[in-house]
C-alpha cells in the first residue's frame, strides 16, 4: 500500500468509527395498540361502564365509570405483543369528577412460567375533579422478557365519575 491510499484508509477507518461512536440509539416509539373508545367493543368489564358521546377527547366518545366503592376495571388485554428489549408504555386520556380517592392507571404483564408483574401510574394519581389529561405507565422489558399478554386497567381507589379515552399501547427504547 502506498502512502495516500493507507491515508485515504486511514481517514475512512476514522470516519466509520467516528460515526458509529457518536451515533444515539433511536427514540422511536411505535403504536402497538390503539383503542380509541367508540364502542364496547373488546372491553372486558362492563359493570357501571357507559359509552359518553358528550364528554369525548377525541371527539368519538369515551368511557364513563361511575362507581360507589374501590374498583379496578378490566379493560382490554393484548394477547402476545412479541416486545422485547424495550419500554412499553400504557396511555390513556383520564378526566374525574368528584372522586373521593385516587384514579390510576395500571398495566399487568404476562409471562409463561414466571407469573404476572404490574406496573401502576403512582407518581401522578388523580383525584377529585379533572379535565382530560394524559395519563401513563411504563413497563420496562429487558432482553428476552416479552410477555404472552398484557393488560390494561383503570384503578379507582375510592368513589366518582372517571372518563377514560385514546387508549394506547406503544413500544419504545430502553434509553
């Protein structure tokens, strides 16, 4: 090798290497799941649920709980979502009134042989009343842990009216 192809070598090896050591791992997230409550299609408790075309955050309808005791509402379950190696994130569009507690939401993950874990949006709980905001609960998946079933549930840990709406399962990186 003569002098300027080992330097044109050198510069490219450089270059590759440069790029690769600055290059971030992407932040991409990805919808998994979207249940965009227009219907009761799917949903899996049904007791003191109500379909609201009134009070809507995307304008299609929502779901409206009115309960007198501490309830966690079971509302849908993925089925094997094959997510690996990445952050799961359940969110949800939550408006109260007059809850006499808290409202949280709460996602469990399924895996054969090894059980249920959850994961519950305790930082943020709501109580009283709200308007619409954005709810979420992540659930952090590592190499090789990818759940058969994930479920996605409302908690009220007291009494009131919860609005539930713009339900979403996304996927995305670890970092």
């Amino acid at each position: 090798m003569n002098n300027s192809t080992w330097t044109l070598f050198c510069l490219a090896l450089t270059a590759v290497i440069f790029v690769s050591g600055c290059s971030k791992p992407s932040n991409t997230v990805i919808e998994v799941k979207h249940y965009p409550i227009e219907n009761l299609e799917g949903l899996i408790t049904r007791t003191d649920v109500v379909i609201d075309k009134a009070i809507t955050s995307d304008g299609n309808g929502s779901l409206r709980i009115t309960v007198n005791e501490p309830t966690t509402l079971r509302l849908y379950e993925t089925g094997d979502v094959d997510i690996e190696n990445a952050r799961l994130t359940y969110q949800a569009k939550v408006r109260t009134e007059g809850i006499e507690g808290k409202v949280y939401l709460e996602m469990w993950c399924q895996f054969t042989g090894k059980g249920e874990f959850f994961s519950r949006d305790l930082s943020s709980p709501l109580s009283g009343t709200t308007d619409w905001s954005t709810e979420e609960t992540p659930f952090f998946l590592k190499k090789g842990e990818n759940p058969d079933n994930v479920k996605l549930n409302l908690v009220i840990e007291g009494k009131g009216t919860v609005w539930i709406d713009d339900i979403y399962l996304f996927k995305g990186s670890l970092k």
